[in-house]
C-alpha cells in the first residue's frame, strides 16, 4: 500500500516541477513587438491585395489582406522586428506585385505606405 501512495506522490511533485520550469522559461521571455502599416490604396490597384512584411535577411510575415480602394491599417505582433524590410503588395488574383522602398525597424513600430506615390513614412 505505501509504495502506490510514494508513487503517486512523487508524479505529482515531478508534474509540478516541470511545470514550474516551463512558466519559469515563459517569463524570462521578451515581449512580442508590435508593427503596424497603414496602406493606402487610392484606386492605383482594382484588385484585392495581400500585404507581406519582407525582412532583407530572407523569410516573410504575412500581414493580411485589403480592399481595393482606400486605406487599410494591418498589423503583426512578433518578437525581433528589428533590421531593415520591405513591403510587398500582391494582387490576389494575378499575382502582380509592387514592393515598397526599404525601411528600418527597431523593436516593431509603425509606417504609412502610399501605393500610388510608393513612399514609405514613419509613423509615432
């Protein structure tokens, strides 16, 4: 009977260290930053568009999509948005694409894109 009894006891005091552990790991973590476009499409692209964040290292994050015309703020919450990106603006029916000039980023932030004009400002 008593052995059962330290079994048990010792899973759950093996359950709570692990877990104790994990949380001691998730808080030792930095917080996610925060990167915010707001882009603006006055009628330079009749179609939907899917906006992609391009870092210049390689990969990318996908923003979301918008409407055909007007302005549309989309936003990303991840760890490390710092270096130098891009903006991509494909068309969700012909793939056609338009990139926007480079821009930095230190700790997320946020930027206006005019399609029309292809600048890119910095926002606070």
């Amino acid at each position: 009977m008593r052995a059962p009894r330290r079994l048990t006891a010792l899973l759950i005091i093996l359950t709570t260290a692990a877990g104790c552990a994990s949380q001691r790991g998730y808080r030792n973590r930095p917080p996610a930053e925060r990167f915010r476009v707001t882009v603006e499409n006055n009628g330079y692209v009749a179609h939907s568009l899917r906006i992609t964040l391009l870092p210049t290292g390689g990969g990318e994050y996908n923003l979301g999509l918008m409407t055909t015309v007007g302005s549309e703020t989309l936003s990303l919450e991840r760890r490390g948005l710092s270096g130098t990106f891009r903006l991509r603006a494909e068309t969700t029916t012909t793939r056609q694409a338009r990139y926007s000039p480079p821009f930095r980023l230190r700790g997320g932030g946020a930027v206006y894109w005019d399609l029309q004009r292809n600048f890119v400002r910095r926002r606070r």
